[in-house]
C-alpha cells in the first residue's frame, strides 16, 4: 500500500530532524556528500562543485514535463539547484549546472519555494541536482515540514552520490530519481569528467533502494514513494544500456521502473567542440535498439505510465 504521509513527517514528529539538520552542517566542514569525496570545508571555501555552504536556486515551478508518476496533472514541483557535480559535456542545462545561473538561497528562503509549490496544488517538491546540497536541503525541509509541508520530496540526481550523503536523507527523501549514465568507467571519465562514476552509481542506487523500494503509486497513479531510474540514450551505445539494464533486473529490484529517454542532442561542449560521437542526435534505430534491450531483459511498456517501461 502506498506510504499515506509523507517520510519526513514521521521524523518531525519522532523529534529527530535537528540531529540530522546538526549533522549534515558538520558534514559540510569535511565533505563527503556526493562521490567526489572531496573532503573540503565548505563552509569556509567552495568544493569542486563550485558551491559553498549555502544552495544556489536557478528556478523554482511546478514542471508539467517530467514523468508521468511526478506530473499527474498539478504538476511536479522542481527546485532547479545550480552548479553541479558533474561535467557532462552534452550538458544541455550547461547554464544552470555548469555556468551556475541561480540566486544564492537561505534554508528559510528554500523553505518558503517549497511551501509555495505545494500550495499551487503540485504533487510533490522535485529536488534537482541536489548531491551538493543536502544539507541546505535537511535544513529547509525542516522548517517547511514545521509549517505545513506535506507532499512527498523526489531526490532527482545525476546518480553520482556518496553514500555518506544519501544516509543523511534515510527517512526524509520519499522519491528517488537517479540517473543511470553509463556502465563503463572510462566513458564516464571521457564525457563526463567523472572518476569510478559505474561503482559509485550502483552503490548509491542500491542504497535509495534500500531506503525507499519499489516505486509505489496512490489511486491517481501518482507516485508516493520509491525509485525510478533514468536513463538517457547517447549515440553509439556510449551510456552501456544493457549493462545498466541487467543490473537493475538481476541485481536490484525485478519491479525497478525506469525511463528509457531517448531526446539526446548535442548542446555544449560536445556541439562547440564537435566531439565525435557526441555531436549528433541519436538515430531511431539506437532508440529502438535500447528499447528492445529493456524489453529483452524482462521490461514491458506500462501503458498507463506513458514513457515509462516497468520490469514484468
């Protein structure tokens, strides 16, 4: 039966929040909250993601675009973070995540944009990019919660998090909504810029799992709690999607949903800089291609989530 209040609910009313709001502020002095690890205080100096002890907020609205578990049709409420841990040379948010368009954001500040979108009727407040900024996150959340929030928080990430951070979000997190980018290590690094990002990824996936299971939907069809996996076509089978799919099907959940998105196209570095094979839209036949991967593995299309293939 799908969850009827929301995670972080429960831990307000247990009196646990300020411990968990002290602890993600000492994490920030000896950052470990996403896979970088890089172990700086950030509430002296920025970490490689370019961003110190307080969010950056590109924008903030209920989203009619994304999953059909999330959009229903109030729309899911997306907090846009800017900067990000990762240097995706396709960007194609490269302002927001790369350029770091966005204002600086108090906790009680973020607090009142999340109170805001539930009060414009969306289902759930939609976090994305938010691995480099947990603690803001716990902090904001607790304050929302005290006044009255109370839809469910979708974790929306590019599946590059620690361990370390995702514990910090164990009860408060409802929605887990990774990426899955790649399967092979020195692809990541090529196009990515990102080191170990295979290992790093299934480990953190395995842990939102863990925290939250199977994707679970109210009457509406409307996702209440749960994981659901993305992952985005790139041209030549760069993003390792049999792998990616065996893995979810015989090593995590046989009920794992997830997108199989087929909109790649060159934008950033890899239209400025043409970088081959990054510097056209995928074919047709490598969306299908991909498709008949997940459906060889076990997957089906769930007619009425839309783009959405679930594991049968």
């Amino acid at each position: 039966m799908p969850h009827l209040e929301p995670a972080y609910r429960r831990l307000l009313h247990e009196g646990g929040f300020p411990d968990r709001v002290r602890a993600a502020r000492i994490a920030l002095q000896d950052c470990d909250l996403c896979a970088w690890d890089c172990h700086v205080d950030r509430t002296q100096k920025i970490g490689f993601c370019r961003t110190g002890a307080q969010a950056i907020v590109s924008s903030a609205f209920p989203h009619r675009g994304e999953e059909n578990p999330l959009t229903g049709a109030r729309g899911s409420g997306t907090i846009f973070f800017a900067q990000c841990n990762l240097r995706c040379q396709f960007c194609q948010n490269y302002e927001i995540s790369q350029e770091g368009e966005g204002r600086i954001t108090s906790a009680e500040e973020l607090a009142g944009l999340m109170l805001r979108l539930q009060a414009a009727g969306c289902h759930n407040i939609n976090f994305v990019s938010p691995s480099h900024v947990i603690p803001p996150i716990i902090a904001a959340t607790h304050l929302a919660a005290e006044a009255g929030l109370r839809i469910p928080l979708v974790y929306n990430s590019g599946g590059y998090d620690s361990l370390a951070g995702l514990r910090l979000l164990d009860g408060i997190i409802d929605i887990y909504m990774p990426d899955m980018k790649y399967a092979d290590p020195v692809l990541a690094q090529r196009y990515s810029k990102i080191p170990d990002y295979p290992a790093h990824n299934q480990a953190a996936v395995r842990e939102m799992h863990r925290q939250v299971g199977d994707l679970q939907l109210d009457g509406e069809g409307i996702a209440t709690r749960g994981l659901l996996v993305r992952h985005l076509v790139l041209p030549e089978g760069i993003a390792g999607t049999e792998a990616i799919v065996r893995f979810l099907a015989e090593e995590l959940s046989p009920n794992t949903y997830i997108n199989v998105m087929g909109q790649y196209h060159p934008a950033w570095r890899a239209r400025e800089r043409d970088i081959v094979p990054l510097n056209r839209p995928i074919t047709r036949h490598e969306l299908e291609e991909a498709t008949a991967i997940a459906r060889q593995a076990g997957l089906r299309l769930d007619e009425h989530q839309g783009n959405l293939w679930r594991w049968s």
